[in-house]
C-alpha cells in the first residue's frame, strides 16, 4: 500500500463548506493505510521501534528469530574438550573438538562420563602428542565407530577426523590428513661396492624414517634420482626397494644398452599396503657385472648446473 495521499486536496478549501463524500474519501485511504497497509515505506529509520514491539518476543536472550518466523535457542556451537587419553572406550563432551593422546587404538565412543552421546552430536578428534612416524588407530566396525572407507584409519600427530552421531554409531563426516607421511633426500651420490653382485649384497642408495602404519591404507612409495647410471659399457644395474632387512622387489632394471657410459633420470613408485607395524623403507642399487663398481646413482645439493637431491617418498594412495 505505501505513502498515504489526500484524496481531492483541491476541493478542500477553508472557509469553505466541505463535499462529505470527499472527506469519506480521505477517511477511507487513512483506513487502508492503518488497517494493514503500512509497509517499510511508513517506517522512518530513525524510529527506533523497540525489538520486544515484536509479535512472539521471548525476552530471552539464548533466542533468535529464524528465517521461518520462529523464535528458537541458538544451536550448540563445537566447544574445547580437552586432552582425551586414547583408550578402547574414550568419553567426549558433546559437539566437542578433543586432542586424542597417546598410541591405544580407540573402538568406542561415549557421552560425557560414560553416558550415551546425543543424537546428531558432531566431535573432531585430533591426534596430539604422538610422536613423528607414530600413530593412534581409530577402529571401523567392531564399537561404534563407523570410517569412510569401512577400513580402520590410523593418524598422525596433527591429523584430525569428525564425526556425527546417529543414534547409534558415529559416522566420519570429514577428515583431515597429511598426503605425504615421511620425505628423507639425501645429496650425496652413491657408488655400487665391488661386493654388490647381487641384491642380497646390495649397496643402499638412501634410506626412509621408520614409520608405524595402520594395516589399512595403501600408500605409494616414491624414488627418485637425476641419474641411474653406469661408466662401464655394457654393465646392467638394478633397484631394489627394501623393507627393513627384506628385498620386497626390484625397481628397475634398464638394459645394459642405455646405461652405456651414462645414465638415465628415474622415478620409480610401488603401491601397497604396509601391515600394521613399523616400516623403514630403502632403496639399494647393484649390478651383476663384476665391474659392479661402475655402477652409481647421483645426487647433489642443487644449485647452478649441480644435480639435484634424490629422495624418497611415502605417501597416502587415498
């Protein structure tokens, strides 16, 4: 409706006898505007019409007025719940974040002191405190704990994973991992020993950190040097990755032809699934000439015309 407009100004004249159906008329539109019609229009901004003027007012500050019309309580917001020791049962507060300490695999999950957690509840556990390479496992399926993939996940100090309620399980809603889990480079390049005619008696190249795995994630382990090679004409040469003291499998193994007087960059991956257990793993080079010490991978420092470092990689194929 909006601003209201004298009906027949020009027949309103003072001192004179007024037309009654004229002032009816101005009577009418004043009716329409108060019964109904006042619209933003008819409201000043400087009128500062007092919030409790509103219909339904609570006078209740935990209240706010919803999109529907509605006063409601303002839903709990995730609060700080403290350093939780992981155990097979731990205790969260609800719509908490908790720092998850320690190396215990969790299994289930309850309400503050032990009670069932409501329903619809959202925590974030964050692991803290472990140390480098060390994880804490969070267990799918056997408590109420329900992961992404239907496998059990182990995480690493600073890694965090949320969960929803549902009633009766918590279901991962979200996490947040780190890809890589360990990086080591080194910059000196090595050379075959004239002992290392077969891959028992390898020479290692470089060598990973220990790190515990969780059993269930696969990851992909990465090598790479600026230069397998050979200075001999004619002289194979082989990478063989290890884990620990045992050779799982030979990386690479390039024809005596390209490797005559040179070599040839190389990145090399496996994917697999380490078990549940700490795992350091190599990469050892060998040649089954007897001229095995011609054979070498080089490394450096970087820099202006100087090779660059080899390394090796192990992270999550997720």
């Amino acid at each position: 409706m909006g601003a209201y407009n004298i009906v027949n100004q020009s027949n309103l004249i003072a001192g004179q006898p007024e037309d009654v159906s004229v002032v009816l008329a101005n009577l009418q539109a004043i009716q329409a505007i108060l019964n109904g019609g006042i619209d933003n229009s008819n409201v000043s901004a400087a009128a500062a019409i007092a919030a409790s003027k509103l219909s339904g007012y609570p006078t209740d500050a935990t209240k706010f007025l919803r999109g529907d019309g509605a006063w409601t309580t303002i839903a709990a917001g995730s609060a700080y719940g403290g350093s939780v020791a992981s155990a097979g049962t731990i205790n969260l507060v609800n719509n908490s974040m908790s720092l998850l300490t320690g190396t215990t695999s969790v299994v289930w999950v309850t309400g503050p002191a032990g009670a069932s957690p409501t329903t619809g509840a959202i925590n974030t556990l964050v692991a803290s405190g472990q140390a480098t390479g060390i994880l804490v496992i969070l267990t799918h399926g056997s408590g109420n704990l329900r992961l992404r993939d239907g496998l059990n996940l182990g995480i690493y100090a600073g890694e965090s994973v949320t969960f929803m309620y549902d009633g009766s399980n918590w279901i991962e809603i979200g996490r947040n991992l780190k890809k890589t889990i360990t990086y080591t480079e080194a910059v000196t390049p090595v050379q075959c020993a004239t002992s290392a005619t077969t891959a028992a008696a390898a020479t290692t190249a470089i060598t990973g950190a220990a790190v515990t795995y969780d059993g269930s994630t696969p990851v992909v382990i990465e090598y790479f040097t600026g230069g397998l090679g050979n200075q001999q004409a004619n002289n194979a040469q082989y990478a063989n990755l290890w884990d620990g003291s045992t050779d799982i499998g030979r990386m690479v193994a390039p024809n005596s032809t390209i490797l005559n007087y040179g070599g040839i960059q190389a990145k090399l991956e496996r994917r697999l699934t380490p078990t549940n257990a700490s795992h350091t793993y190599a990469v050892k080079i060998w040649s089954p000439s007897a001229a095995s010490a011609a054979a070498y991978v080089y490394a450096g420092a970087a820099g202006t015309d100087t090779m660059i470092p080899m390394f090796i990689k192990v992270s999550r194929d997720l």
